[in-house]
C-alpha cells in the first residue's frame, strides 16, 4: 500500500516522560558540567545519580529519570507517589553508604534471607549470572527496595524530588511557585539570531514530548515560531513576551494567549538553567515557551508556574499545540520498515520533514533488545528531521532533545546535507548533539510510534 494512502491510527498515541540526566546531573550538583571535556561520563553520572549507567535509561529499573512514573502491565507509564517524595534518611548501621551487612559475612545464600526479608532464597531475582571461569559464576543480585530508596534519598531530598518531578499526591500548583536551591533570573535575549531546531535542549524534569516538538516546529516551521510570539511592555528593557498556542485539529484557530516574563529558574549556586535551555548561550525563546506552556497547563496566571507540571505527555498534542493543525499517528507494529520510511519521505522536502514530526519508543524495551546497550532512552520522545538514503540502507534521521547520546546501534556517518526551509544545511552525524541517522528497519524495532501534525 503508498504510504500516503495510510489512515491515521489514534490507538498509537503514547504518553512519553523521562528526565535529561546530563541537566538532572548539574542541578544535583549545583555547577555546570563541560560534558565535552569528561573522560568517563557514564561513570560521572553514575556517581552523581547513584544509580548504575545501564539501568538508567529504562523505566522498568525504576531510576531517578523515571521519577513518579511507574510502568504498568501494559508496558506504559502512568504517575505515582514515589517513595522518594517523602524518604528520610536512616543512619546505616555500619560504614558503608548502602546500610547493608558486610559482604564478608555472607557465606551461603541463606544468609541473605534476613536482609531481603524473605523465608525463601530461592525467591530473591537474579538480574544477571555469568561464568567467570569454569568453576566461578557470578550473581548480579539488586539488592531490596529500601535499600535503593535509602541509596537514593542521600542524593533526593523530597524538595529535590519534587523540583524535578510531580507528586500527584500533591497536584499542580496554580500559586507562585519555586524550585528548592533555585530563583527566577532574566538569563538573556528571547532570540539570538534565529529559531534553529537545535536550539531546545531539554532540562531536569520529563518533559521530553514538548521539547522534541518544539524543535519539530523549529525546523519544519521555523518561522511559525517568531509569528506567535511578540513583545508587549513600556520600556526598551521591560519586555513582556505573548505566546500563542492553539486548538489542535482546528486549522489554527488561537486558543490561548498566554504571557511570561523573561525570568527562568536558574540554580542559586551555579547560575545555570534548570529546565529547558537553548544550545546557545545567552538565547531564552526554548525556555520561555516551556515558562508559557506549564502556565497553560496548570492554568495559572502567576508569572512563576510549576514547571514540574509539564512531566509526561504526548508529543504530536503538542506539536498541533504549537500549529492547531491536525494529528495523525502511526504505530510501528503494523507497518513494514518500507512503510515507515516512505511516511517520512511523503512528509519531507528535499530529505527534511516540511511537516513537524516527532516520535516515541516504548514504555520499556521490547523482549531481545537493550535500549542502554543500542543508546537510545526508554519512554522518550525524539523529533523527525528527515531521511537518507545511503550505501542502499534506508534511514530516518532523529534528534534527541537532550542535545547529546545519539543512538548507536546501525546508525550511520558523515555528514548529510538537508534542506531547511530556504538554504541547504550540513548536519555532521559524527558530532555528538543528539542527531544521528538510524536504519529504518532498525527503527522500527526499538521505536513504538511516530506522529506527523499537518
């Protein structure tokens, strides 16, 4: 069947969240991190999120990036109270940071009982076994839920947790609110130059969907973005920015008209942004919009909404957010790699989508496939720039709205040149900025769905 014959499939819609580590990474620690210039980063990350590299990037480990999302049966995410919101550290009982006993002291498995709390060992999960030599076998056991909470809670105050997450015990506040460490700052200037895709870098809370849509738009409909925004205010310096979101599926009829300062949360200690940022230093359009965003999530009209609010949503509502165009949806599952690629293809100009599109993995990594291994994130919202057709292999090229870990697992090189509304631009696939190009086959694999507003 021609791809452009394809009906849209609504039961494909996915709700998406997971937290930017590498911002959750400089909020913790209150400075910013040079990422270019760290020899060892997923070590520098395990150290400072206290969780291990390869359990970070899938919800079904229940790490920090998933805070107050839980995966369900289904393979989705819905919110939660997680312990973490109100944990309290314990005094260990012994020197270690885990307050757990001596290894020395474990001499059979039965000794381990007492500490996981169960009468029968042979119940306790084995994450991993492996043969060291031919009379020595490893086991990877993780170790009792309390355990990883108190690991966890040395790190995570309950203000901290909730600065990055929302606890829906608790809902959204419509009041003045502030992130724990953190003061709202006039940052800089609402464009550098221009609207680029690159420009929206996601921050320390799970709002993936939006930023990937954002700099959907950015590339698609570059253009769209200095349409719905102006400036309101007296004096040269006393700017008040208007931004424009709309119906979606209405052929762009305005729904709200929300406005915002040019204050951000930024960290007391470091100066640096918490949440959304743009790649360029001195730029706010990215963060702002997100600034008006969670004002028309939680309905406030306080100048300081709850950012938190904006934590896990679905990236093609948000994109006809930014266009109130309409929104088609595709599952992955009951199309062929051939399909998926001529979809993006008949959405494109010149190899570049002229349609904003955005897409999703799943809840978490089908049966047979790593997603740490393959670096791509679990949960996790990408944007759809277009594709390539290189050495007969046919690619959908994606960027990671965190401006970093581009996936590796049959992705391809060099440089690619893509049109972009009026000039041709070179995106060098080797740079490591969240752009990479991945084998449509391969896509389909790891990737539940992909979306398109138009």
């Amino acid at each position: 069947m021609d791809a452009r014959q394809l009906k849209s499939n609504p039961e494909a819609a996915q709700k998406t969240g997971v937290i930017n580590p590498y911002a959750l990474a400089e909020y913790l620690s209150g400075r910013k991190i040079n990422w270019q210039q760290v020899e060892n980063i997923p070590e520098l990350l395990e150290n400072i999120l206290q969780t291990p590299y390869q359990e970070l990037f899938d919800p079904k480990h229940e790490g920090p990036l998933y805070t107050g999302l839980k995966l369900t049966s289904k393979g989705t995410l819905d919110r939660f109270h997680s312990p973490i919101f109100s944990a309290k550290v314990e005094m260990a009982k012994d020197d270690l940071d885990i307050p757990i006993e001596h290894l020395d002291k474990v001499q059979m498995l039965g000794d381990l009982g007492s500490r996981f709390q169960v009468e029968d060992v042979a119940k306790i999960q084995v994450q991993r076994a492996e043969l060291c030599n031919p009379n020595l076998i490893t086991l990877h056991i993780r170790l009792p839920e309390k355990d990883r909470i108190q690991t966890l809670a040395r790190v995570f105050t309950p203000e901290m947790a909730r600065s990055i997450a929302l606890d829906p015990e608790l809902g959204t506040s419509n009041q003045d609110w502030t992130p724990t460490n953190a003061s709202w700052q006039d940052k800089g200037r609402f464009f550098n130059e221009a609207t680029e895709f690159f420009d929206p870098v996601q921050g320390a809370v799970a709002n993936c969907y939006f930023i990937a849509a954002l700099s959907a738009v950015a590339w698609s409909k570059p253009y769209d973005i200095a349409n719905m925004t102006r400036s309101k205010g007296v004096g040269q310096q006393q700017f008040t920015n208007m931004v424009q979101f709309y119906k979606p599926d209405s052929n762009g009829q305005v729904d709200k008209q929300i406005e915002v300062t040019d204050t951000v949360p930024v960290n007391n200690v470091s100066g640096n942004f918490i949440y959304c940022r743009s790649s360029e230093d001195g730029e706010l359009w990215p963060a702002l919009y997100e600034k008006a965003f969670a004002k028309l999530v939680t309905g406030t009209s306080t100048d300081h909404p709850q950012i938190t609010a904006t934590a896990y949503g679905d990236p093609v509502h948000a994109t006809a957010l930014l266009t109130g165009k309409h929104c088609h949806y595709y599952g992955n599952t009951s199309l062929s790699a051939d399909q998926i690629w001529d979809l993006v293809r008949s959405n494109s100009l010149s190899r570049s989508t002229m349609n904003p599109m955005t897409c999703w993995t799943y809840g978490t990594a089908p049966d047979g496939l790593s997603y740490s291994d393959a670096n791509i994130v679990g949960n996790h919202a990408y944007t759809v720039l277009g594709w390539d057709y290189y050495c007969g292999k046919k690619y959908l090229v994606l960027r990671n709205p965190w401006g970093v870990k581009d996936a590796t697992v049959h992705t391809h090189g060099g440089t690619l040149y893509m049109r972009d509304v009026d000039w041709w631009r070179p995106i060098l696939l080797t740079k490591p900025d969240g752009v990479f190009a991945i084998e449509a086959a391969t896509f389909k694999q790891y990737f539940a769905g992909f979306g398109v507003v138009k």
